[in-house]
C-alpha cells in the first residue's frame, strides 16, 4: 500500500472514535476541517520510511505512531492560526479552523486532536506494549516543553530568544519525534535517528521563512509576509534572502549527510530531495540570485 493511502487511512481511523453517537457535531467537523484534506502529510511520511529501514514488524503500531505525529502537527496548526497568534484567515488552501467554526471551536478542536494523538498511541502498541514507554517519551519531548513544540510557540512571547533555540524547537522537535519514533515503533534505538529529524526540521524552517517572504498567500495556502507583519525571528531577516538561501542549500546537504547507514537510505534520500525541490523550487533561487545581483 502505498505511503499516502497508508497515512490518510490510519488518520482516519484515528478520529473515528470523536464520530461515535453523542458527540458534539460542529466539534467533529472542526476536527476533520483541520486533519482533511492534508498537506505533505511529510511527518508521517518519514515516520513510516525510518520503520521501514529498521525492519518494520508491526504495521499497525507504525501507522498509529504516524498517525499521532500528524494529529499533533495539525493540532499545532490550528492554534497557530488562531488570533491570539499568526490570526491566519487561511491554511492550505481553505478558511483556517477558527475562521469557518469559531474562535471556541478551534480551541478546542486543537486540544481534542493533542488528546486523540495519545489515544491512538496507546490503542496501537497493544502487540508491542513494551515499546509504549520509549514512544510515549519521545513524542511528548517533540511537542511539549522544554523544548518541544509548545516551547518554540512560546519563545515568540519573549523579549529575546535565539534563533536556532526557536527554529529547532518550533520545527525541528517534531521532525525529530518522526524519524526517532518511527525506529522505535519497529524495536530499534531511536537515537541515531535524532539528528535526521533535527537537520530537517530545521532545512523546514529556513524554507519556510524564504517562502514568507519570496510567495503569496495563493501559492503559499496561508497568509505571506507574516514575519515581518508579526516582528517575527527569521533567517531571511536575519541573514538577508541570499543568506537565507546558502543556509537552505547548506542544511539540504546536512540532511542528506545525516542518514545513517541502512537498506532504505536512498529511499529517504529521495523524499528529501525532493521535499527540498517542492519547498524551495529552482525558480525561487534564480530570483534570490537575480535581486541579488541587483543589490
């Protein structure tokens, strides 16, 4: 089966049990706004491509770890849009969840999904229960604090702040969370897969900031111009677009680097080119490359 049908049809199991009799409509529907129709969908992605290269033995227990990835990624979305944050009127493409259902909504649309990440972690280690402790670890360091997700949302409330201390915890701890838990679902040490995830959250995150500033809001599925507009931390403000962009290049490359050795290393070799070509296109270079040679 294919990665994609794999990953949609382990997301959609993972919210069945929100649509059991009683539940709250408009809630579900939140929910399902923020999972369907997804993006790269490129956490799970990599989750399932690390089990792979460890041995994968116990499918279901790999797509319930893929799963929760992405529900904890969608989650992070939702209340990333929200106006007490980016106030983002759009993601991918659509009404962001606070603008089709409400501010309430999306509130607790995003708890709900964190809650139903947990959930189907638990539900699918049922085979491999001694490996729920390491799973649970490793997914909880990706998302919460110290240096979790939540912890790169807060840094943007304080008065100073590191860059790479935002950039890792804000992209890279979840990347990280992927490639490490996808080992762990398959029995391996999920430590050498750290620094994997690491270099390609933060080759995410420098992407991210170059396509802020270079695309709008039609082609990016989001508002653009959000880090200037916000007094955000970026590498193309701080760097400059041409330094942004050697930083993408040089990170690319790190990654690559940064496989270990296995029988799917040219598989994953491969979705990061290619990631790295869907992010950052050759036409965005040559027209860094052109302003520059105008400065």
């Amino acid at each position: 089966m294919p990665n994609e049908d794999r990953i949609e049809r382990a997301l959609r199991a993972s919210l069945a049990p929100s649509l059991q009799p009683g539940h709250p409509p408009k809630l579900a529907a939140a929910m399902q706004h923020a999972v369907f129709p997804g993006g790269a969908r490129i956490r799970p992605q990599l989750t399932l491509a690390v089990a792979r290269a460890c041995g994968e033995d116990d499918a279901q227990l790999t797509d319930g770890v893929a799963a929760a990835i992405e529900l904890l990624h969608c989650a992070s979305l939702v209340h990333d849009d929200l106006p007490c944050f980016d106030a983002a009127e759009t993601r991918r493409g659509r009404p962001s969840v606070h603008r089709a259902f409400g501010e309430r909504l999306a509130v607790l649309a995003g708890d709900a999904l964190i809650v139903a990440a947990f959930e189907v972690l638990g539900r699918t280690t049922r085979r491999h229960l001694s490996r729920l402790p390491v799973l649970l670890r490793t997914v909880s360091q990706g998302v919460g604090m110290p240096l979790g997700i939540v912890a790169g949302q807060a840094w943007e409330c304080e008065p100073q702040l590191s860059l790479a201390d935002y950039q890792q915890a804000k992209t890279g701890a979840l990347f990280a969370a992927a490639t490490m838990a996808g080992a762990q679902a398959a029995g391996a040490d999920g430590e050498p897969w750290r620094a994997l995830g690491e270099r390609l959250g933060q080759t995410y995150q420098v992407a991210d900031d170059i396509r802020d500033v270079m695309l709008d809001a039609q082609v990016l599925g989001k508002p653009g111009g959000q880090d200037v507009a916000r007094d955000r931390p970026s590498s193309a403000r701080a760097l400059g677009l041409e330094g942004a962009m050697a930083e993408f290049q040089r990170l690319v490359q790190a990654t690559l680097l940064s496989v270990p050795v296995c029988p799917g290393a040219s598989q994953l070799r491969q979705i990061i080119r290619h990631e790295a070509d869907r992010l950052v296109p050759q036409r965005l270079t040559a027209q860094v490359a052109a302003l520059a040679a105008l400065a």
